[in-house]
C-alpha cells in the first residue's frame, strides 16, 4: 500500500522558502510503520513499502560488484536513511547509496543529499513511476555523479551519469545477466561538478542474480 498525502494548491506559493522545511517537519513527524519509509517526492509526502526480501539478493550483488568504485572516505550501504535536497525540495530513501562518512557527523534525523556519489534505486510496481520521473531529475539536478535504477518488472538496469541543472546527459542500460558499463564514483568537492571519467570500467549487471 501507498499513501499519498497531497498538499492542497492553495497551501504553497512558488519558491515559498517555508514550504520544505514545513512539510520536511511534517515527514518526521509520521509514525511510519515498520517496513515502510516516508519520502517528500513530487510535492507529496510519499509513503511506500521497502522492498520484499528477494530483492536483498540483488542488493548483495550490486554492494560486491561496486564497492571497489566506491570513493575514499565514501561507504556503500542500504541502511534507511533520508536525504533531503532542499534546492530541489525533495527528501529521499534511495534503497542502496553510497556517502561521504562525514555525512553522519550530525544529530539531524536526515542527511546532506549533496554528499551522495551514488543512489540506487530498486522499483516497485507503486512506486516504478517515481523512480524514473521525479526521482531521476531530482538526483540528476542535485549533481548526484551516478544514478543506478534497477528495474525489477522489466528485468533491466540503468545507469545515469554526468548530472546538469537538466537531469542526467549519459545513460546506458542492460537487461538483466548482460554486462553494463558503470562509470567509477567520484566524490564531489563542494560547490563544484565533477570532472567526466577518462573511462568507465566494465562490470556485470548488477542485477543479474536470480530471484
């Protein structure tokens, strides 16, 4: 089940600098059941189920073939936690990510967005639309270097890289047990994009284990 919780079109004036902080607040707010996780995507506060236990093979898959892409000082991981892209006004639980250990040296109940290198992605039929609409611009206009989107009814993998004020200009996708082309994470300096990679090493599907 999903639980969409709309504002009413009266409620927010563009480029209200109060609206995000205010519904943000309102998110933190929930008592979200347990298995499910509460995101602001699409000017709603989104509340959606994680995903079912099969998936975690495709989660240990993706955690041993990108690891050793992952940059220094950077961890990959799929522990809940939200993060917020404010310009954006967006608050997100991508399944698996991989941030800058800094990131945690807070007592804020949700993480800079800015310091993610990679977010990845495992669809649900309720949600798939999110994933490759608003959550793909929102990632590809915060400067997120790579956006892994594993779609789990189609059986295809998709990776996104070198993000703009557009969303993402490069992408390349697999189906599933064919090779993809990952680029190598970059950590990102503050206030700058990263450069393009000179290369991108050569891995296999992330999502070729069976179910």
């Amino acid at each position: 089940m999903t639980l969409m919780l709309e504002r009413q079109t009266t409620e927010r004036v563009p480029h209200d600098p109060a609206w995000f902080p205010r519904v943000l607040g309102d998110l933190l707010s929930i008592d979200v059941p347990a298995g499910h996780r509460a995101e602001i995507v699409a000017d709603c506060i989104v509340l959606s189920p994680w995903p079912p236990p099969y998936y975690t093979l495709t989660m240990l898959a993706i955690e041993s073939q990108l690891s050793p892409l992952t940059p220094d000082g950077h961890v990959l991981m799929g522990a809940p936690f939200l993060f917020t892209f404010p310009a954006q006004e967006r608050a997100l639980q991508p399944e698996m990510y991989a941030v800058a250990e800094s990131a945690f040296d807070t007592d804020e109940y949700h993480l800079d967005g800015q310091n993610l290198s990679l977010a990845v992605e495992l669809t649900c039929p309720v949600t798939r639309h999110h994933d490759y609409g608003d959550k793909l611009a929102t990632y590809g206009k915060a400067g997120v270097p790579v956006y892994l989107l594993v779609d789990m009814e189609e059986q295809r993998t998709t990776v996104f890289w070198e993000p703009g004020e557009d969303g993402y200009t490069e992408r390349e996708s697999a189906a599933f047990g064919e090779e993809l082309r990952v680029p190598a994470l970059f950590a990102r300096e503050p206030g700058r994009r990263r450069r393009r990679s000179p290369h991108t090493p050569r891995n296999r599907n992330t999502a070729s284990t069976r179910r």
